[in-house]
C-alpha cells in the first residue's frame, strides 16, 4: 500500500483516535478545510468536535490546557499549524511540560505530544518561515521527533503520542506529498527509535532530517551516477540523539556532511559533527566534517532571493564532489 | 453585559450615512480612499487568483472604512501598526497603490524593498511604522511606540489596528493593562469582523463585544459601526483628542465583516458559522455604496461624476499595476546585508 | 465600577467571624488546619532565616484561611493547582507537614522526592496536582486539567490558585477565555494580596479588583475577604456546587495580605506602598485570631483549650521537622534517571 | 580602579543614562532594593521613574513595547532579571525584533537592548535556572553578548546598547562578585568585538563564555602547576561568533575542549566544534575536540544533586589530562 507523507499523519490520528479513548486532539485550524494541509481531513467529522477541539487564537494558554489534560490522564497532541505561532506557547512546552516529571520526582508527567509544522516559502517570509527543531532538541526531558517520509510520519506519531514522555512532533508542509510503500501499522516504542540508514553507501556519509533527509536521497542518487557511493542517515529522533549509527557510518565512509533544514549557529548541523567527533579517532576521517544549513539570516519573502535562501540537491552535490575532490 | 446586538446584525445598518455638517471636500476625499483601497484590493485578489502574486495576501475588501475614517484624523508624526490584514492601513495613509502592489511582487520598489510580501509592509514618512503576521504582535510594540511618543512630548499618538481574533492572545491583553496603569497615548481598534480565519467569535469567545476588555482595563472605549465611514472619523477625532489631551489609551471596537476569505481570492463560503448567507447580506452593508447613495441623494456627486472618478482611479491602479510588474527584483546581496545595520 | 473599596482597607473587617451556623467539629477542623498552617510556616521562616533551608521559600502567613476555607469544600478527586507560594495549598489538603518540611530541605522524603523544594510541591493522593514558580504557569494548566475532568465525566473540578500579580500574565488572560469559552470546571483563585513581590496593585493596574476580569470573559465571580475562614468556605460551596452541576468556571477573589516579604523570612518593610504601616493594621485582621476569637465568644473553645491545641501541634510539627532533618537525600541517580518515563 | 562585575554593570547603566537621553531601562523589579543584585542600586532615584520603569508582571507586552519605543528611537535596556521569565517574550524577541530590519527591507529596525540575567543555583530548581544563550545565539539579527569579566560587563553592555541592532546581552550572577582592574569607559562598536584569548598556552585551548570563561581560568592555573600550558578564549560575543581566534589558538595547541554552562544537544559547545572543524586540517588535531556541558537533565534542586550537576573546575582539569594522556 502507497501512501503519502500527509496520508500517513491522517491514518495515524485515526489508528489512534480510534483504539486509545484518552487521544485527542486541540488547537487552531482543526475544523477548518485548509488549515494543515490533508492531515486531518474529516476528524472532526468523524470523531465528534468534542476530541477535534478547535481553539480560539491563545497559543499559550491551549499548550497549557494540553499540558493539564495530559496530567490528568489524557494523551492530547497540541496542534501548532505553523511552528512560529508556538514560540508563543514555548514555556508550557519547555519550562513546565518538559521538566514536569524531573521537578517532581517522578509523582507526575505530561506526555503531551506536540505537533509543530514547519512551514514556509511561497514567498511567506520571515515569520512564516521557522524551523526551530534545534532549540527544542536542546532541552532535557523533551522527546523530539522529525521524520521524513510517509511511513515515519505515520509510526513515529503513533510513537510519540503512546510515549510516556512530552514529545515534540514536528512535521514539514514540504513533505506533504511524498509517497512509500507500507506495512499496516505495527506500535513503535519511541525510547527504542533513533537514526537509520535510508541509503548504503562506502565513500560519503550525508545526514539529515525531515525535508533534508529527502534533499541527501536525491543528491545521493546524482552522485551514484558518478560514482559516488554514498551513505544516508535519517536522524528521526532529534532528542535525545543516539549517535550510534551515525558514527559507525562515518567510521566507514570516512567522510561527513551534515545537511540542516535551518540556522547553522548551535543547530542541528553542528550538533551532528560534534558528537561523531567526541566518539571517533582523528584516524577515521580522511576529510573534516562539512555542513550545510540555511544562511545566516532570516527568511526572505521576494521569490528571486528564496532561491537563493533555500538548499538544494545541487548544493548537496557539489559539496560532497568538493570535499572529495580536495 | 455589552453585546453587538444590532451592529453584527448583517441586514441592520444598511442605510445611506449621515452626512450632514460634512463638507463635499472631506466626503470626496473618504470616497476616494474608500475606492483606491477596493480597486486596489481587487487588482490583488485577480492577480493572486491567477498566480502572478505568490506571498499570502489577507484582502479587507468590505472594510475599508475603518482605515479611511481613522486616516483623516491623524497626523504623519503618529506612528500606525497594523497586522496581517493591513493594504488599508497602509494606502489609507499613503495612497501608494504602487509600493503595495511592488511588494506583494517581491520587488524592490515596493514598500519594504521586496523583503516582506503582502504581511510586512511599511510606510515611515507617512506614518505607517509596520505590520507583521503574528497575530496580536503589534499591540505591544505599538504600545513601545506610545511610550517613546509620550517621552518624545509632542502629542504625538500610536495607533495598533487588530482583529477581533487578536483579542485571545495574552500578549494583547498584557498590553491593554500597560496601556491603562501607563496612561500611554495609544489608541486600540479592533476591527471586529466577527471571524479568526474560519472561526465565528461565538466558537472562540463567550460573547462578541470585545470593548468589554478595554472596559476590564479601564480604557476608555465606544463601538462603533465600522461601515460607516463618518462614525468612523468622528470616534476617531473624540480619540485622538482624548488621547493628545493625555488621557491615556482608547479602545474603539469597529463592527464590520471581509468579503472575501481569511487569506486568498476566494469566499470561503464553505467556511464557518452562516458565513454563506450574511456575506450577502454584509454585501448590502458596503461602506462605500452607503457613502456614494448618500451623497448622490444630497446632490454632492452625480452618478456620471461618480463613473468619471472610478475610471480616473482605476487607470491609474492599471498603470501601476504594469509598472510594478516591470520592476526589478531586489538583488541577492539583500539577503545577507540586510540582517544588520 | 468594581473596586476592592473597604476589603482592602487593612484597618477594617478585624471584627471576629460571625460563625452562626457552623458546627463546632467544623470550626475546629478549620481553626487546627490554619493553626498547622501557621506554625509550618513559622518553622520553615525560622530554618530558612539560619540558613538551614537553602531553597527560596514564598511564605503565606496571614492567607491561611483562603486554602483552607477552600480545600473543605472539595473532594480528593478534585485537581488543585498552585504556584510559587503554595504551602498552603499543600497542607490544607494533606496536614502533611513532614512532606513538606522534608522537600525544602531537598530530601527524599519530601513531597516531590527532593527534586522540587519550596517551589515545586505536589501531593496528587490528596488531589494537590503540582505548584510551580513561573507566574501563571500553572492557570492553562488547571483549565487543561478541567478539561480532563469534564472529559472524565466524574464531576470532578480543577482548583487554580494564583496572584493578584499572576492577572497581567497574557496566558492566565487565555485561559480565562478559554474556560468560559468551553465552560470548563474549574475554580479560579485569585489571592488578591495587593503586591506582586515589590509593586503594590496600584502600580501595576489601573484598579485593584482583578474581578473585572472575570466579568469581561464572563465568568461567574465573587469578592470575598480572605481573612475570613467562614466567608471563604461558604463562597466555594456556592462555587463548586455550580462548577460541579456544569455551569462552566467561577471566579473568587480572595482579598488578603502576607506578613512575610515576598521571598524568606523578612518582613520587606522598606519595599512597596505603605507596607510598614499597613503590616501592623493587616496583623490585626489575623484570620486565625478572627476565628479563635469569634469560638471564644461563644463558648465554643476555651483559652486553655487553644493553648492545649496550639502545643500538641507544635510538638506534632517539631518531631516532624526533625524527622525531616534526618531524612536522607536522594541518589545521585535521580538526576538522570527520571528525566524521561 | 577596581570594579566587580556587578559594578561593571551599574557602572554601564549610569554611563548610559547620563549621556544618552535616549536610553531607558524597562522590567521587572527596577524599584526593588533586591531584584537584580547590585547591578542596578539606586538608578530610579539617580535618573527618575519615568526612566527606570518597573513593570506588571507581562514579560511579553514589556518587552514588546521596549522593541515598538527602539523602532521610536529610543534605546531601551529591557531587564527580565532571570532568563526562564523572558521565555514568555521569545516571540517579540527573536520573531519581531530579531527580523524587524530585514523584513522592512532596512526601512525601520528595532535596536533593543534585552538584559537577560542567569540565576541559579542555590536549590532554585528546574524552573528558576535555564542558560539558554544557545537558542538566542541560533538566530540571525540577534546579537548575542555574554560577558566573562567585569570590564566586559561593563563595556560590553555599553556596546549593546549603543549598537544599531537587536542585542541580548545576559549576564550570570555567578560572576556579580568577580573583581578586575579596569580603565576609563572607551566606547567599543560591538560589531567589531568578538572572541578574545585570556590566557595565552601552547598545549591545550579551553574555550569558554561567561561563567564558564572563569572555571576555564581556575583551571588553567591548575594545570600550568603540572606543566600543561593552557590557553583560554573568552567566546564574549556568541553570534555572529568569529571563529578566527579560535581556529588559530586550536592550530597552535592541537587540542581542545570546550565548556559551557548550558545543556549539550544542538548548544555552544558543540557549535564552536562544528565552527573549528569546518575550518581546520585535521593534521592540525593532536586529539579530537571535546566538550563539557551540563549533564541532559533540568536543573535539581537538593544541593547534593546540584552538586553533581554543575561542572566544576576539578571536571575541566581531569578532562584536559585525560586528553592529554591518551
Ligand atoms: C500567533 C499567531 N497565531 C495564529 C496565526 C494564524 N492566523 C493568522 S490570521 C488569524 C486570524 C486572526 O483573526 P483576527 O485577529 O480577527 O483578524 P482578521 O483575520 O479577522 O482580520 C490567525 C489565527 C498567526 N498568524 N499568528
Ligand atoms: C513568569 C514570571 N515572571 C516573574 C516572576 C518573578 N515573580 C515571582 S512571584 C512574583 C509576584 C507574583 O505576584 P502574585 O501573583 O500577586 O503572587 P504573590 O507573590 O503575591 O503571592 C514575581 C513577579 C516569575 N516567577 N515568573
Ligand atoms: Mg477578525
Ligand atoms: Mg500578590
């Protein structure tokens, strides 16, 4: 069975709006026919508005009920259409759901999952534009989830909202359309899923998440055709990170560049580098680690500079063919 | 308990406005703006509807008298902030069609040089200091911008435009309480359109008056009809007299409604609560046929000198509309030389 | 226009309760936990002022009568949130004061396994569901949790405890919207002190009863004097009679004032508003001297009685507080290990 | 002179408000003798209420209405006297201010200065504790300044204000007692400050910023008893954050460890790995880079938990000989 990236968010809510009576769902957009793409289609229709709860425009204070409900007993995704409308709810989600077990040791949690769409370019410029994955991974306490295709999208949220811990769930509107063949669905623990290998390959390491993991298959395939044998890793799950896979793949390959899908200073990128350097011996590498992230600077809106401000496969192959060509 | 009662009642108020004590001169002039600011609008949802404009446009077409009412009353030393739903705003102020239309183009002589689309345009000289999408993110920063008008002592004001739906967001309501225990000269409008996006008020809020709030703030408040060009203006100067007197803030809740769908070309018809039947009826409440019947009853334009001035307005639309797709687009070095001063 | 008026005149309502109606076995109940209460807290302000407790402590002496007049009137099921200044809150429903000694002290023992202190108590047997120091953190999270209980169906309510201060939170605004807009169980708190920390409400609000509030987002509310046990209780009858039949949110407003300073043991007599000369009025509106007296005066206790009581709980608190000094503190492995499930 | 860093502070303050009419200072707890330390003793009777403004308790609205009185002007100092309350004022922060001059195309900006304070410790808890210069550091527009010494808390703060951009400038209790020697007050531009060598050392490079700075000092002394030469850059300035003097001290001395008082994933420390690596040979490496962060777990609260959590001087020495000893 082929289904796509957004088919999968939609089948997951349904798997579990129908076998878990404590899921529901809360936030802006969710009776609306256009707000988050073909997520969620039909929901509220068919699960009742009572559990497809839409909300007025208080970001804050929604996270903040999901955060209660989840205390008491329920397993609530808060739904943000667009991550950069949730940095309003940030406290909830970082300074109270994320530390709620820890400061209390133990006496209670929040397993909320939140689910945070990137979502940008068409020109919407700056603050329509975030992707703010790497401040979110940051923080003890909080699971963060980025996948990057279909059957990711549907398994790990069914993951993330069985968890027994406050997820971040964050999936891009870029993605949307993607396709993959699946299984029926089979529940995923998420304390046991971390980073994989979409792609085997022996000259080149290339790792990214969500939308980027897409942008290094492709440039994976270009490369092959030159013969370059590269290696792809989907990282997944963001926090906490297991860098077990990333390094064994390094360790083989030799070479590594990390593709991010936002801002280089502290992000995601730089992480990725970071902890394969703390793990490995010099020896290993025959090329210091690269990265490719977005410029240092906020979204622009004029479609001419979008093209400039956005990675693509291109970039991904030039770089791998300049690293390798040193 | 306060309530819009009549005013959201799409088939009340649909009579030509009062015009008396208004000279023909000040009427012209709303007119005019009225119809610069629909031409406008209707030259963007065309072009969005085909493709040629790409950023997400949030039209006001039906609203127009609001800003054009408020317009009049101020002077280009105050500073205006708008949010997501903003053409009017701005070409209220400016009538500067050609630096809307460029930077809903992303070209770099539109407004914000082709950097910020239809949600991020801005026009100093004249006033307006901005307009962003966040919901509600303006109210505080307008209200920074009445605490320096009010430490820079000129009687300058700040104007912060907002909707209805903006009134749940907490920073709003933070920032009525600083406005209020502040005394700062800001003046609040909520154009209340009765919608967030495809949510009726009463799903999101448990009565549909939002002066209620300002009330709870202590602000000085007034609803009004917000298609009423003339109500409009004359709340507006009580305002701004109040509010350069050195009251402190003032709230007006202006009742309207948009034609056209929360973002886009489209009506949204198979949106939110009855929005199916009173959009036609919103149609009858047009501020701008209620303003021409007036003043074609009272003899102060004639139907032909009423087709002359919507021709003269819409070929100079036309004009730059075409120059602004002639523009260029800003250079790539903007990208990165424009992150700091 | 609502005001506090003579409620927040510290020289008036020093009168004893007027308990007609109550029986003996209820004043009692009340008049021992305020007294617990009391004397908690008297120890922790001992402890913290030698430097023995390390972590801040938000002292509650002279509310005492606002948790417990409230914490009667509910069930253990119920869901009761409070914030930084929640020992009361805490001991009210649990007298737990081992619990609580043991968690400022970082112990295991303690309420939260030494993990929270002062700040972050819980104690979810007696249905005190968590208290923690961001200001109005804990609102949204109360109204999610009455969303839970409604959900739930079991009648169950949410009790939100929270400041004067806590009202200019944006997010504890939304909440109050979102609670009235969904009619969601819950009982809002408002301990009107009249500081947050420093600041009396005067600087920072327009007018000093945050009840204006709950009218704006139409929830139904009270003004009710925190010093008076009675009065409390009886108001949050009427209150969770009608949360508890479905009729959506309640607001009371609890007027009160703290003896301690906004953090430890000190008085804050040079902080803030006329603080010197009103702690000593507001000492005379004592809720628990209120009481006593009013029991006294009708023959319902005697001095030596309140004396008999008043040492068996303070030896009762004594050995608890040693117990708690004795108590071990957690491993070492707490730190990871209960960061995720 | 000698100034303690809380001195270097006030002494900014009243440097500021005394000739230039256009700084304010806005926040919480501006008319309390305790709020924040002795940063700020007596500002509001030395220069008036109107312009040391203590605030309700609305961290979002404040510190908006600081971004709408800098676009009016004026050059507020917004104080959110711990860094875990401004989480509620990311939004006008990083979505408004940060980006205000490049989505108007230059035609406005928004030259904030926000004043963010560290403030743990002392069995504060998970709540009253967070470093989250990382976060802010992960945005483009935003400068980032985070002293180490009071001369820096001094001149820095200066620069912050006096610069035309958006600035967070966070400061950390930890080091209000440290004393320096300082000059007269020369105005710096802060777009040309940066990372600065403390201590110059041939074996090994320490980085650090802020608090870490100093533990990277006290270190440094430790082991130049032993013979292991240290060199210890202060980062100072963490976005833009200029890598030169970094990559140049880590040429020189072949190793380095980076220490930060904040968590690992997608933070400082692995940044300024990831900034070095991309820029040096690896022949330039004797050993592979490391850092040390807080463990992944908020902040306890009982002092024997707190006392395991935060890193330590003797951490930095062991970790700097284990490397050495490989
Ligand atoms: C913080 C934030 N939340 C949500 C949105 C999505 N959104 C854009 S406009 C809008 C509705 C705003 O309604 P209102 O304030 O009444 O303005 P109107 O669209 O009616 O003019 C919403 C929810 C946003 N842009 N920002
Ligand atoms: C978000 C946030 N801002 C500021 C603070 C600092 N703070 C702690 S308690 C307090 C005052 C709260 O006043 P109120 O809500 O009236 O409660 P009270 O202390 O009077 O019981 C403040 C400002 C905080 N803890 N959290
Ligand atoms: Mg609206
Ligand atoms: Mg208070």
């Amino acid at each position: 069975m082929k289904i796509s990236y957004a088919q999968g968010i939609l089948d997951a809510h349904r798997y579990l709006l129908a076998n878990y009576s404590e899921v529901f769902v809360i936030g802006q957009g969710l009776w609306s026919p256009w707000y988050v793409g073909a997520t969620m289609t039909n929901l509220d229709i068919d699960f009742g508005k009572d559990r497809i709860i839409d909300t007025p425009v208080s970001e804050l204070a929604t996270t903040g009920a999901a955060v209660g409900a989840a205390i008491g007993g329920y397993r609530p995704i808060i739904v943000h259409p667009r991550m950069d409308f949730m940095v309003l709810a940030i406290d909830q989600i970082v300074t109270q759901a994320a530390k709620w077990r820890h400061m209390f040791g133990g006496e209670s949690s929040a397993p909320i999952t939140v689910r945070a769409i990137i979502n940008r370019g068409g020109e919407q410029g700056a603050q329509h534009s975030q992707a703010l994955h790497s401040w979110f991974a940051h923080i003890p306490g909080l699971r963060v989830v980025m996948p990057a295709t279909a059957k990711d999208a549907r398994d790990l949220l069914i993951a993330s909202v069985l968890s027994n811990d406050p997820v971040m769930y964050i999936d891009d509107r870029w993605l949307y359309e993607q396709e993959q063949e699946v299984e029926p669905i089979i529940e995923l623990n998420l304390a046991d899923e971390g980073p994989k290998i979409l792609r085997e390959g022996n000259d080149f390491t290339l790792v990214g998440a969500s939308y980027t993991t897409k942008l290094c298959l492709d440039a994976a395939i270009i490369l092959s055709e030159i013969g370059i044998s590269v290696e792809v890793v989907d990282l997944r799950v963001l926090n906490p990170l297991n860098y077990e896979k990333i390094i064994a793949s390094v360790q083989k390959t030799g070479n590594l560049c990390v593709v991010d899908g936002s801002w280089r200073n502290c992000g995601l990128a730089g992480e990725v580098i970071a902890g394969v350097m703390e793990c490995i011996s010099l020896s290993d590498l025959k090329s210091a680690p690269a990265r490719i992230t977005l410029p240092d600077a906020p979204a622009p809106t004029s479609k001419v500079l979008e093209a400039v401000y956005y990675t693509k496969v291109e970039d991904i192959v030039s770089k791998v063919q300049s690293i390798l060509n040193q | 308990m306060i309530q819009l009662a009549e005013l959201a009642n799409p088939a009340a108020y649909q009579h030509p406005l009062d015009i008396s004590f208004c000279t023909k001169e000040f009427l012209l002039y709303q007119l005019e703006s009225m119809l610069i600011i629909r031409k406008s609008e209707d030259i963007i949802s065309e072009n969005f509807g085909t493709g040629v404009i790409k950023c997400p446009c949030h039209l006001g077409i039906g609203q127009e008298a609001i800003a054009v009412g408020i317009s009049t009353q101020l002077r280009k030393t105050d500073r205006v902030f708008g949010a997501h739903r903003s053409h009017a705003h701005y070409l209220a102020l400016n009538r500067n069609s050609f630096g809307l239309f460029a930077e809903t183009l992303g070209k770099y002589a539109g407004s914000s040089h082709g950097m910020g689309g239809s949600m991020h345009i801005i026009d100093r000289k004249n006033g307006f200091w901005g307009s962003v999408p966040i919901v509600g993110a303006t109210v505080p920063i307008a209200t920074g911008a009445a605490l320096a008008a009010k430490m820079d002592g000129n009687g300058d004001i700040a104007v912060s435009y907002f909707g209805d739906g903006a009134t749940e967001e907490g920073g709003v309501q933070e920032s009525f309480n600083l406005a209020a225990s502040m005394k700062l000269p800001v003046l609040f409008i909520c154009e209340n359109n009765l919608f967030a996006s495809h949510l009726h008020i009463d799903l999101r809020q448990p009565t549909d008056a939002t002066i209620r709030y300002a009330e709870a703030h202590r602000i000085k408040c007034e609803l009004v009809d917000g298609n009423d060009v003339i109500e409009v203006s004359k709340a507006t100067e009580r305002a701004v007299e109040y509010i350069r007197s050195g009251f402190g803030p003032y709230y007006i809740e202006m009742v309207t409604y948009r034609w056209k769908g929360h973002v886009g070309n489209r009506d949204d018809i198979d949106v939110g609560v009855q929005r199916k039947d009173n959009l036609l009826k919103w149609k009858q409440r047009d501020p701008i046929r209620r303003l021409t019947e007036a003043m074609i009853q009272q003899h102060l334009l004639s139907s032909e000198e009423l087709e002359i001035l919507n021709d003269k307005i819409q070929s100079k639309l036309n004009d730059d509309w075409n120059k602004a797709l002639d523009a260029e687009y800003p250079k790539s070095e903007a990208l990165l030389s424009l992150v700091y001063a």
